[in-house]
C-alpha cells in the first residue's frame, strides 16, 4: 500500500526530493503523494525530519 503524508508535515520539501519515482507534489498546506506512483519504497519517511509519511 501507498504512503500517505500526514498533517505533521512542515512543507520542507525532503520527502519530494528523496522520491525515486517524483511520486510526491506540493499540496494545500502539506506535500502529497500520488498513490498510483508510489512504489512503497519507504525513502520519503527515511529524510522527512518529523515522521510525516507513513504507510498507508
């Protein structure tokens, strides 16, 4: 299953950078990741410096 970004998130843009699959975009107030690019791969909650991905 897919990676979610929770409401934790800060908008420092880590997690985007880190995707291998540019799976992640800028939201409305929070970074998203589009769950059909999503390979699971776990590199987004790896950098993100306060747990805001997490396994959906």
């Amino acid at each position: 299953m897919a990676y979610v970004i929770n409401d934790e998130c800060i908008m420092c843009g880590a997690c985007a950078d880190a995707c291998p699959c540019e799976a992640i975009s800028e939201g409305d107030g929070k970074y998203v990741i589009n769950a059909d690019a999503c390979a699971d791969c776990g590199s987004c909650a790896d950098v993100c410096p306060v747990g805001a991905p997490q396994e959906g």
